[in-house]
C-alpha cells in the first residue's frame, strides 16, 4: 500500500472552516444551555459506559498487579508480626477514636445539608467530573464535594441546569489549608492528573510518612475536618525553609458512583 | 453523499462518551488516552486527496472535545482544524510514503498533533481560564505521550487493515 500526498486548494473551505470557526465562538454565548443538552442526552449511555469501565478495570486490575501483589504480600508478612505486637496498644486508643469520630460525624449531619448525586464522566484534559445534578436541583457554584466516608473531592465549577463539574482537588487551580493530625499547618496544591502536593510546612514541624491530612478551617476555603489525603514522601532540604511533600489523596474517581454536595457551606 | 458525515458524527459522538465516562476507569497516573484526538489524526493521516474526511472529522471530533469538558466551545475544534492544515502542508512535502515506513510517519505525525493540541489547549487555558492544565509535569506528559501512542498504534492498524480490505 502506497500512500500518497498532493497539493489540495483550500480556498472554499478556509472561507467554510472560518464560517464554522464563528458558529463555534457564538455557541458559547449558549454553552451552558448546549451543553445541557448534550449531558441530558448523553448522560444514560455515560452511565452504562461508566459501570461498563468500573467493572472491567476491577476485573483487570489484579493481572496487572500480580507482580507488585507479590512483593507487597511479603512486605505484609513481616509488617503483620511488627503489627501483632502494637496490637494491643492500639486497642485502647481505638475506643478514644471511635468516640471522637462519633462526634464528628454528628457535627457534620448537624452542620450542613447535602445534595446526592452520581458521577457520570471524566474530562480527559483536566481533573474534573461531571454528576447528574445542577442548578434545577439547588447546585450552585463553589459548593464543596464530598463523599460517604467524608473524603473531599473539589468543588462545582460550573453550573448547568440538570449537570454540574466539579473541578477536583488535584487540579492546578487548587490551593486551600490542611492540618495533620497532631495539628502541623499546611499547604495543599493541585498537582493535576490526581496528584496533590504538600506545601509551607515549618522545617521543624513532625511531619511523617503515612500522616493522614484534613481540612482545617483557617482559611474557610472548605469545612474542616474532611479527609484530604495521606503524606506519601516527605521532601525536606537543607537550604529552603520549608518542607514539601508528596500526597497520595484520598479521593478515588475509579471507584465512586455517588457524591454528596454541601448546599449550605459558605466560604 | 450526505450519509458519511452523518455516521462521522455519531462515530465520535460515542467515541467521546467513551473516552470521558470507559477510559477513566483505565487511566494510568491519572492520565486517560485522547481517544478522539488520535482517531482525527488517523483520519487525517489516511484521507485521500479528493476527500475531505479528515477536515469534517477535525471539527466534528473538535466540538465534541468542547462540549465534553469544561472548556469553552471552539477550542479544541480550532487546534484540530489547524492541525489538520499543518499536518497536510507536511505531508504534502513527503510526497509518496512507502508502506513499509507508513507506521514510522504517523508517529511522528501523531506526537506532533499531540505536542501541537496540548500547547495550543494549555495557552488557551492560561489565557481564558487563567489556569495552567493540568499536563505541564514533564513525567505526566511522557506517560500521555506513551499511552497515546500505544493505542494510536493499534487504531492505526486496524485502519490499515480496513483499507487494504475497501481496496
């Protein structure tokens, strides 16, 4: 097969492509309307594609772990004996967790109002998901998202009447205060493609791999306490005044069908 | 005549819901391939010189780009029109590919569209959005270069295939 090339005139449809260029730009002075429309029609087939995918990638995911399951089974078998022990110790501290996360959970039910609704896509180009419900439904934006377990996933970036997308933590345009849990003050930016970063935290400050992150409240960017992620390696040089970071978050699109919305959070 | 757009259309239509709501779930580092943008670039790579299919498909798998993400209608549509000149104007100079390299041409051809839409996709951004996107990390960008160039691959054989078969 040979494949050839020649020289084509373009002058009709570079007048065609510019007229079509123009429809395009006019359309955005309707694009919420547009869009809504495409997401009504296309959010019952986004669905099935939706569970389609999560299903096979779940059924996928242990083949194409199978090398990295068998170095972390045998990590787990010494980790296991070392946890054995502590054991013990930590079955006095889980009765004061247990009481403690009692009262958060109350404090959240009490505090705020949520709207449910369901994940139907991704956008490939930035970090940000679009659910099943907009402004119709009482969504505005800024709202914060989160989910069952109380893990925060982002914001409502746009409105639309029956669709809303949530811009995810992970994007560039995050920044917003977190806390550890022996309260050690911290920056967390966007990193982009689910990635999140650590940032301004004192060079003295007991930061530890596995420190698990919330919200705090000192900036009001979202409610506090909710579960952000978990330091993943620490980055702390001699010349800068602050240590970094590395953050695996908690949010996990692969895995999520349903999302709560905080209606009545104002930051 | 009229029927090929119409079926271009509903190609890319599914094509898009499937690469927004199936490949997330197949994402690796939080990259998902750009299932649309690969295919346009097939698209154009195998137009023939009296058609115009790969043009129609520029701006149909564009707008598509557009209205599924959260970005403003056009841009997407306009990067992959200029694509479509630019990567004809090149191919234009290389004259007749010989079938034994075809597959070499067309990487190059594909990392260029790729290397062309994200910059053309993160300026846009910057100057509308006032944000960076999200694949200005040099390791995020090697992994999506990777990852759509695997599944272009593949996508280009089967369109080899199919045209050997239609001649």
């Amino acid at each position: 097969m040979m494949i050839s090339y020649k020289k084509k005139k373009y002058p009709k449809i570079l007048i065609a492509v510019f007229i079509a260029l123009l429809f395009f730009l006019i359309l955005n002075f309707f694009s919420q309307g547009i869009k809504n429309v495409f997401y009504s029609i296309s959010s019952p087939f986004q669905k099935i594609f939706w569970q389609i995918g999560q299903k096979s990638s779940n059924f996928f995911t242990p083949f194409l772990m199978i090398g990295k399951l068998k170095t972390e089974s045998a990590e787990l078998n010494i980790k296991n004996q070392q946890l054995l022990s502590e054991l013990f110790l930590l079955e006095e501290l889980k009765l004061e967790n247990q009481t403690l996360r009692e009262a958060l959970d109350t404090d959240l039910q009490k505090d705020f109002k949520f709207i449910t609704a369901e994940v139907i896509s991704k956008d490939a180009s930035k970090d940000s998901i679009l659910i099943n419900k907009g402004s119709e439904d009482g969504i505005s934006k800024d709202m914060p998202v989160i989910n069952q377990q109380k893990v925060l996933f982002g914001n409502i970036s746009d409105v639309y009447k029956n669709f809303s997308r949530i811009t995810l933590i992970s994007d560039k345009i995050f920044v917003f205060d977190v806390k550890t849990q022996n309260e050690t003050l911290g920056i967390i930016k966007g990193n982009g493609n689910l990635n999140l970063r650590l940032d301004l935290i004192i060079r003295d400050a007991d930061l530890k791999e596995g420190d698990v992150l919330i919200t705090s409240s000192l900036a009001g960017s979202f409610p506090k306490n909710l579960l952000v992620g978990k330091a993943l390696k620490i980055i702390k040089e001699d010349t800068k005044t602050f240590q970094t970071a590395i953050v695996e978050p908690f949010f996990d699109i692969k895995n999520t069908d349903i999302l709560f919305v905080i209606t009545n959070f104002k930051n | 005549m009229f029927y090929k757009p119409l079926i271009l259309i509903v190609f890319f239509y599914f094509i898009s819901l499937i690469q927004n709501s199936f490949l997330v779930h197949f994402s690796i580092f939080g990259v998902i391939p750009n299932l649309v943008l690969i295919l346009v670039c097939l698209f154009i790579f195998f137009e023939k010189t009296q058609t115009y299919y790969g043009l129609v498909s520029a701006v149909i798998g564009g707008f598509f780009l557009d209205i599924f993400s959260g970005s403003f209608i056009g841009i997407s549509t306009l990067s992959l029109i200029i694509i479509y000149f630019l990567i004809k104007e090149i191919l234009c100079h290389l004259k007749d590919i010989p079938s034994k390299y075809l597959f070499l041409y067309f990487i190059i051809v594909l990392i260029f569209t790729m290397l062309f839409y994200e910059l053309f996709f993160g300026l846009s951004s910057i100057f509308l959005n006032h944000s960076f996107p999200i694949y200005f990390g040099v390791c995020a960008f090697l992994v999506r270069i990777i990852y759509n160039l695997i599944i272009g691959l593949v996508f280009f054989y089967i369109f080899k295939r199919i045209l050997i078969v239609k001649k």
